[in-house]
C-alpha cells in the first residue's frame, strides 16, 4: 500500500510538472497533433494526379496527336508544354518543370501503317521516386494501346473480326485484383507506419528528457526520496501521466486512421489498440534503456534519435525486409515498429487471427525488460552523478 501511494505521489507531482513546462505541451500533444494531420491530409488524394509532364512530337499527326490527348486523358498525368525537340524538353525536366516527357521521332505513323516497328521514347525524372513512377506507369501503358490500337486496325484490313483480332493481341486475358487497397492509396501503406513511427519518436526523447531534466534541475535526488530511493517506483510514478497522454494520442491517431479516413481495419479495433498500447510501453523502455545506458541527455537523445529516424527504412513498409542484407534483416528484429508493422498488417489489412502475431507481440512485450538491464546504472546516475550536457 505504501508503494502505491508513492507512486501515485510520484505521478501526481509529474503531473503538475508537466502542465507546468510548454515543452511537455508541444511534444506531447501539439507536435503529434500536427504530425497526424499533416501526414493523412498530404496524402488525402491517395495517389498523386496532375503531374506535369511534356512530349515531343515530331511526327505531328492525327495519330500521334490522338496518342498525346489520351496521354493526356489519365488522371496521374497531365501534359504541360510541347518541346521542339528532346534537348529542350530534357533542360526543362532538369529545371524541374515537367517530371517525364514522352517522345514521338518523325515517321512513326508511317512506319506503323506500313507494318514496321516504330520506336517511341519516354524519359522520367527518377530522382523523383513516386512521381517517376506514376509517369513511366502511365507512358508505358499507353504505349502499348497504341500499339495495340495499330495492330488491330492492321487485322481488321486482312479481314479479321474483332474476336479473331483481340485473340492475337491478347491471346492471354489479364486481370489485376490489388488485395485489402483495391483504390492503391499511398497514404493506406504510408501513414499507418509513418504516424505511430512519428510518435515512437516523440515517446522515446520525451521519456529522455523528463528523466534527465530532474539531474539538470538538481531534482533528482528529491524525487528519488519520494520513493525510498527505489528506482522501478520512482519511474512507474514518473511515467505514468506520460503513458495517459501518449494512450489519448495513440487513440486520436486510431481515429483519424480507421474513424476518419476510413482505412482497412479488417480484424476490428481492438487489435490496433493492443498493437498502439504496446508500441508506446515499448517506446517509453527504450527511452529509459537509453538513460541507463549513457549517462548524458544529449548522448541519450542522439540515440534516440537516431533509433526512431533508423525505424522508418528498416520497419520494411516502404522497402521489402527480405531484400535486405542478412544484417540487417536480423537488426530489424530490434526495431518496435517492424513488430508494429507486422501485427499492422496481420490484423488491420489482412483480417488474420490475433494468434498469428503471437511471435511479434510477444517481442514487443520483450522490449519492457529492457529497462532491466540498466536500472543500477540508472538509479547511480540520479543519486550521484551531477548533471553533464
């Protein structure tokens, strides 16, 4: 009963520090906020439309203009300029005025009546990833009904009928099914990763700082005796408010993600809730493992830092985990949001059974003894070592 009311003694005066300190306000509620709403409005499209591209057309006739209208038709693509030649259209690529342009030599109409093969040329900015994609995607497909367009016109001079015709352009029938983001949204495969990553970071240099700042401030040792010099007590105490606000704001960004935007959410709520609850403790461990570990706030928050900035590449939702290193396929392991990625993609875009992330939930579950291996250390630096930036 006495631990209980030590803690609560704790927490209530970490409260009162934290109400008190617009640092606390802005990282912990402001920052995430922000974050939240930047991320899924800058993506609220889905997929970027409207990019501006241009086309060299030296062949200039009724055929190739019809090509550059339905170019032009897509939604991921909208012809800006026409250039005399591919010089020009190249220096406006590398001004940053068009992301591709699409080519067209002379005599391509002829060369396709006659029955030759014409060759048209389109070039992408691929420093640009997403939007040279999107562009090479849309040149490429139309590319090829125009071709097929030629074929057919071809077949249906030799007599061919249309079944006849389409059986030789396409003898074999394909069909695409995108599996749980039918629509290809970016921000389904971006902004459930990127905002709890956003918030793992905060959580991490947060739990830092409010450890830290009580050796800066000369407090330590005051907040220590709160709690009998018992270091589990006095962090318990001193994170509890801490996991209250981070759980709101897990919460808020859970709605916005499954209320708001409607995203795939195909085993229920509550999985996501479990998967959110176990990254913040997680988060808040490696704040604390970084403490013991490092008896400096700047060393410590570079770790951090470093830490959460690492998780976004090697959590493996925008670069395949299994096309990575051996290496660091097996550091991976180490990362909180790999495991929240995984269990993401388990419950909420493939609907499986809580059971199948067993193996991912429980080494997040692991990360909370992280804390273990450091507390000596930890409770040394708060009753002895004086403060060093």
């Amino acid at each position: 009963m006495k631990g209980l009311n030590q803690i609560f003694a704790i927490a209530k005066r970490e409260t009162k520090r934290l109400l008190a300190r617009p640092i606390y306000i802005f990282c912990m509620v402001i920052a995430p906020v922000v974050a939240f709403l930047f991320f899924t409005t800058l993506m609220g499209e889905g997929l970027p439309s409207g990019l501006p591209a241009g086309v060299v057309d030296e062949d200039n006739t009724s055929t190739t203009r019809n090509v550059i209208r339905n170019l032009d038709a897509f939604q991921q693509t909208n012809i800006v300029a026409h250039y005399p030649d591919v010089a020009s259209a190249r220096k406006a690529m590398q001004r940053g005025e068009i992301y591709s342009f699409y080519y067209i030599p002379e005599g391509t109409t002829q060369l396709a009546i006659s029955g030759k093969q014409p060759v048209v040329s389109f070039y992408t900015a691929s420093s640009y990833l997403i939007p040279s994609s999107l562009a090479y995607r849309d040149m490429k497909m139309m590319s090829e009904y125009a071709s097929g367009a030629v074929g057919r016109a071809t077949l249906y001079a030799k007599g061919y009928t249309d079944d006849q015709a389409m059986a030789v352009l396409q003898p074999i029938k394909m069909e695409m099914h995108a599996i749980n983001n039918p629509g290809l949204n970016y921000s389904v495969y971006l902004s459930n990763t990127l905002l709890p990553g956003v918030l793992m970071l905060l959580i991490m240099q947060v739990t830092i700082y409010a450890i830290y700042v009580e050796q800066k401030e000369e407090t330590a040792r005051e907040w220590m005796a709160m709690a009998d010099n018992d270091i589990v007590k006095a962090l318990i105490g001193k994170l509890l408010p801490q996991m209250v606000i981070w759980s709101v704001m897990a919460l808020l960004c859970l709605f916005l993600l499954y209320g708001w935007w409607h995203f795939p959410l195909n085993s229920g709520i509550w999985p996501m809730i479990l998967n959110m609850f176990l990254l913040i403790n997680a988060s808040m461990a490696f704040g604390v493992f970084f403490c013991g570990a490092v008896s400096s706030m700047r060393w410590a928050l570079s770790l951090a830092t470093l830490w959460g900035v690492l998780s976004f590449p090697i959590s493996g939702f925008s670069f395949p985990q299994m096309a990575f290193p051996t290496p660091l396929r097996a550091l991976s392991w180490l990362f909180p949001l790999r495991h929240y990625f995984l269990i993401y993609v388990d419950q909420a875009l493939n609907g499986l059974p809580l059971h199948y992330s067993w193996l991912n939930i429980a080494i997040m579950l692991a990360f909370l003894g992280l804390p273990l291996l450091v507390l000596r250390r930890l409770r040394m630096f708060m009753l002895e070592y004086h403060y060093t930036h």
